[in-house]
C-alpha cells in the first residue's frame, strides 16, 4: 500500500474465537481514495475487496476505523470529502458485503475522522471532530440486526441505519 499511496489501515480484531483481525484502509487508485477490506482467515489474509463500489465514494473516503460490536459484528466509520466539506459515514458487515452507507454526521456540520468505541456494556458511540469540537453520537443496536441513532431510534433504513436527520428529526 505505502508503494502506491494508500493511507494508513484501520485493524480490529474479533473478540469471539478465532479472534480473526480485519483491516480496513483508503486505497489510492490514482485519482482518490476508495475504501477497501480484508480479513485474517485459516489461510492468510483475503484479497482486498472494496467496502462500497469506486463510485459511490466518489474517491474520497477517508480514514476508516473498523470495530466488532458485542455480538462480533464488524462496523465500520469513515469520512466522505466532497467539496472541502466532511460527512461521517457508517456501515456493518451483514452475511458477505457491507451494508449501503448511511450518514451519521447532519449535512450542515463539516465532520471528520471519525471512530468507533464499543464500551464494556457493549453501547455503541461514533465520536467525530468538528469546528466546533469532537461530539460523540450513540448508536443502539437492536436484536434484528440492525443499528439507529438514539437520537430517534424509529425505523430504519438503508443498511439498517437511520439517523435522527433520515427521520424527518
């Protein structure tokens, strides 16, 4: 990755056996940064694959952090530059693929390297830096899978995240 400009990776590993690590990192492909993954399994580590297709990142997804929520599930959080403005994103691993990107960060606040903490109760927090300071925005899962902001847990949507924002909140 150094060779070819790639940015420096996110590793976690699964608290429950095996205990496998995935990887995380933004790729360079010569115009911008996609997001791409790997994981650890019996024989080595996976080809890289691309979290969302090229397109959907528009080349500038930036600094992933990549965690396993309590019932070793990988989430992962990063940031989308469009137009010198940041937006914090979040998707989970569900089956074989991560699932759509959802916006974690409101569309007027310019957010930027973002990180995932699971606490020892197993809540999970998306904390973020902003002009105006790092905020620290909870995310409850659910038992259906899936993630909401608790901001307004109602609904849910694409790849199971709705933010208080998505909710009309």
């Amino acid at each position: 990755g150094d060779r070819r400009g790639d940015l420096w990776p996110s590793v976690a590993e699964a608290p429950q056996a095996p205990h496998h690590p995935w990887v995380a990192w933004s790729r360079f492909d010569g115009r911008g940064y996609t997001l791409v993954w790997s994981r650890w399994n019996a024989t080595g580590w996976t080809h890289p694959e691309w979290v969302h297709t090229p397109h959907r990142d528009g080349g500038r997804a930036l600094d992933p952090d990549i965690e396993f929520d309590s019932g070793n599930r990988p989430m992962m959080v990063w940031w989308r530059q469009t137009g010198g403005h940041g937006t914090v994103y979040i998707s989970l691993y569900r089956d074989s693929r991560w699932t759509e990107p959802v916006r974690v960060s409101p569309l007027n606040l310019n957010a930027r390297h973002p990180s995932l903490f699971i606490s020892a109760q197993g809540a999970v927090y998306v904390k973020y830096k902003t002009r105006l300071g790092t905020i620290v925005q909870p995310i409850r899962l659910d038992g259906s899978r899936s993630i909401t902001d608790d901001i307004n847990p109602q609904g849910h949507a694409a790849g199971d995240v709705t933010t208080s924002e998505q909710a009309g909140g």
